[in-house]
C-alpha cells in the first residue's frame, strides 16, 4: 500500500511538472512575440492644456485643437535633428529678434513664427521666392520699408526685416484683435482670412477651414513653442558648448558704391565668404548704394573660432549642467 502511495506522489509530481512546463513555455514564447524589436522606445508626447498664445488662452479639450496640436508637436519632437539645431540657432538670432518685438510692442512669442518660416536661416528663399528670417515676399517686403534692388535684399536682413515683420504683425492685429488669427494671417494673408472669416460667420481663425498649410501653421507655432520652453522634456538634451554662440562685430556706415566685395572684405581682414555670412542681404559682388545709408556688419577676426567652448545661453531651459 506504502508503495502504491508513493508512485502516485511521483507520478501526480511529474504531471504537475509537465504541465507547469508547457505553460512556462507558451508564456515565454508569448513574451517574445510581444517584446520591442527596436532598442528605441517611441512615446506619444502629452498635449498640454491650456495653451497660451501671446497671453491669449487656448482651449486644448476641443477635440480639432487638440488633434492639430498634437501632430505638430509629435512632428517637432521626432524631427531629431531639425528641432535640435533651431534651438542652436535660436541662441544666435533671439538675443536679436527678442528686443525688436519687445520695442514695437509685439508678443515675444512671435519669435516662433520667425522660426516656422525659415528654421531661423536668413538666407532662406521659398520655392515662392519668399526670402529671409520672415519670409517676405517681393512687393509685401517694399511695402514695408525693405530694400530690394539688383544688389540689396534686406529681406535677408535679420534686424531691419524683424523691424517690417512688426509693422505687418501690428497692422494685422489693429483688423483682428486676436493674437492667434494675426499669426494666421501671416501665412495666408489679411485679404484671405478676411474673407474666410466673413464666408465661414466665425470670429476667429482657429475656427475656419482653411488650406492644409494655413489650418497647420499656428499649431506648429504652438507646437515648437512648448519645445523651446521645455526641451528636456521632450528629449532633447544640450549644453551650453552644443548652442551656437553670436560673433562680435563692428558696422561699418557705407554711403557709396563697393565695386568689389571680396576686396572690400580683405581689408578689413575678413573673407568674402565671412563678409556674405554676416551681411546676407548682399546680393552680388559689389554694392550699388543708389544713393541711400547701409551698415555692413564687420565680425571680430577672433571671435571667429571656437578656441574655447560656447559660454553664452540665451535661454537657460535649452541646456542642462
């Protein structure tokens, strides 16, 4: 009887043991069917809400506002390396841009639409030969006070062509009186929202149906915004020496014609390719002045190289220690 009794111990034990095998084995298996592939997890970054906008709230729960927001900011987060040179840029052009629109009484938070237009890169042209940091095209840039002959662009001008971008940002919110329809209209215009606007009976641009480019625009506006005000967040990790430092330099008043840039650039030291990178709006290899002031930038020989590491943050929250 003792016998029989143990063999059933053993045998139940062995079955028990099998059973508990096979499905150690199908969970295993199950495991690695379900496991990543990748060494890299993709997280869908969160939407904040509210949003603000030049002081301006924006109610985020709407579903539309919500689903445009986070395409944009999901876009700008996995743009690795797109997002993470605008910020580097940023360090070079906001100390610029920043005390224009503080000046002219423009919301400091349109400096992130300079760069939605031109990924902050003065010399940028559109295939519809819009040019410069904010994107003028030919008449709208005469119309607002820049330069443009056979020599001159200051479309590419950062300082005088931030000073029209004003004079056109002002005009737009005198008509609306909404900060996130003025940006709106920088893209399509004031004669395009203007009449969505009365077609559509809505009071704001944000509630139109508009062109995919234009319905876009201010949400990636708002998108690379929450970036730049919280790059670490979102996975973008610098430092100080990674940021693109602003080069000293000197103006030199110029009230008559320079026949030949390049030489112009070797006397004071510089190259020709130096002196184009400083002064973009220059168009050819000689300046005709036709009469009118021009101010060429000049840049410290010295402060040319990165002998020693960036120093200079714009903006503290780009970097970590």
């Amino acid at each position: 009887m003792k016998v029989n009794s143990i063999l059933s111990f053993f045998a139940g034990g062995l079955i028990f043991l099998s059973i508990t095998l096979l499905v150690s084995s199908s969970d295993s298996k199950q495991a690695q069917s379900d496991k990543p592939e990748v060494f890299t997890m993709t997280v869908s970054p969160d939407v904040p809400s509210p949003v603000t906008f030049c002081g301006e709230v924006l109610p985020m729960e709407r579903f539309d506002l919500y689903e445009r927001l986070d395409r944009e900011l999901t876009s700008f987060t996995y743009l690795h390396a797109t997002t993470m040179l605008l910020i580097k840029r940023a360090n070079r052009y906001f100390p610029i841009i920043e005390p224009i629109l503080r000046a002219n009484g423009i919301p400091d938070d349109f400096k992130y639409l300079a760069v939605i237009e031109s990924n902050l890169d003065p010399k940028v042209t559109s295939p519809a030969k819009a040019v410069g940091l904010w994107q003028f095209m030919p008449a709208t840039g005469k119309q607002y006070g820049l330069d443009i002959t056979p020599t001159v662009d200051e479309r590419r001008n950062v300082e005088k062509a931030t000073e029209a971008a004003c004079k056109y940002l002002k005009s737009a919110y005198d008509k609306y009186g909404n900060w996130a329809t003025v940006a709106a209209s920088y893209n399509a215009g004031m004669g395009r929202i203007s009449g969505e606007l009365e077609k559509q009976l809505a009071e704001d641009a944000l509630d139109l149906w508009l062109v995919e480019e234009t319905s876009r625009y201010v949400f990636r506006i708002l998108a690379i915004k929450q970036i730049f005000e919280n790059p670490y967040k979102y996975g973008f990790v610098l430092k100080a020496k990674n940021l693109y430092k602003p080069v000293s330099y000197k103006e030199v008043t110029v009230n008559q014609d320079i026949p030949d840039l390049a030489a112009f650039a070797k006397k004071y030291g510089i190259s020709y390719a130096v002196l184009k990178q400083f002064n973009p709006w220059l168009t050819d290899r000689k300046l005709q002045t036709l009469g009118k002031t021009y101010k060429l930038q000049i840049p410290d020989a010295n402060d040319l190289y990165y002998n020693t590491p960036n120093r200079f943050v714009h903006d503290r929250r780009w970097v970590v220690d």
